[in-house]
C-alpha cells in the first residue's frame, strides 16, 4: 500500500574512446609490384624506375658508431683532482700585490672542462671579484696537474665542473 518515491540521476550517455592509431606495416608484409607498393588496401606509387629502386631489406644491420665528444654536467663518477685540489689552490696562489693593498678579497668562481684524458681546458670565470684576481685563478687553474676524468657508463667523458677560488686576507 505504501509506495515510495525514488530520484533517479540523470547520467549522460557515454561515448566509447576512440580506436587506437593503426600499428605501422611491418616491410615483411609489402609487396612490390611494378613501382607501386601495395598494402591491405592501400596502394603507393613510386617515383622511381626499377633501375633506381633501392631494395629492401627486412633487417637493417645497425653499426655502432663512437658516441659525439658529448659535453656533461652530472656524471655517475665526477672527475677528481689528484690529492687535495684546496691544498694545491692554497700553496699555488700568488696573491697579487695590488690586491693585497686595496684590501680586495672575495671568492672567484671559475667553471672549466676535464677532458676524458683528465686534462683541464677552457677555464673561464663565471663570477669574478676583481681583476687581479680573476687572473690569478685562471693561472693556477690552467696549471693544474690532469685530473681523474669522470665516467659515464664506466667511460671516461668530458665534464663541465665548477671551482670555486677563495681569497682571504689575513690579518
């Protein structure tokens, strides 16, 4: 005798997801017939004379070429200084005299590349202080012994790396 009422939401209707792209034609699967390419309906004509048509192969031997010298920033092994590079900065510094009596000191950012030989090359400053110093740390920076490359893969690669060069005064 009792009836209840009952609120059905309304639902829009869905629509299916469209199909997925077509798989790319595997080469086994063309057939060549004079110029033209066929292919489950689909037929290519080809500009070229039979003279001219490059054959195809269903495997295409992939040689392995040495990599480009590829420049890193951040390597599984990053390349170290042979002992205590601060040390070596340290006992190789020649304060420059003009420095020393305007009272400039700071610290000289310098950025270089380590060769996959360990050797360093163009050495650069990024931030500088005076230039007295920026060239200080550029000569003991370009006097540096070679260093131990860094590796990627367990290869040794060029690695762009960031120095910084602190000059303190003591008083």
């Amino acid at each position: 005798q009792f009836e209840q009422e009952v609120e059905v939401p309304q639902t829009a209707e869905k629509t299916p997801p469209p199909p997925p792209p077509p798989a790319p034609i595997p080469i086994s699967q063309l057939k060549i017939v004079n110029n033209t390419v066929e292919t489950e309906g689909v037929k290519i004509i080809s500009e070229t004379s039979e003279k001219e048509a490059i054959p195809i192969s269903k495997s295409i031997p992939v040689t392995e070429t040495e990599e480009p010298d590829v420049l890193f920033r951040i390597v599984e092994s990053p390349p170290e200084f042979p002992g205590n590079v601060f040390k070596y900065l340290s006992e190789n510094i020649h304060y420059p005299q003009s420095a020393i009596e305007y009272g400039i000191q700071g610290k000289v950012i310098c950025e270089f590349t380590v060769n996959k030989d360990g050797s360093i090359v163009d050495v650069t400053v990024i931030r500088g202080v005076d230039q007295s110093l920026d060239k200080e740390a550029l000569r003991v920076i370009n006097s540096m012994p070679k260093w131990i490359p860094g590796k990627q893969r367990g290869k040794a690669v060029r690695v762009k790396f960031t120095l910084p060069v602190n000059f303190k005064l003591m008083m």
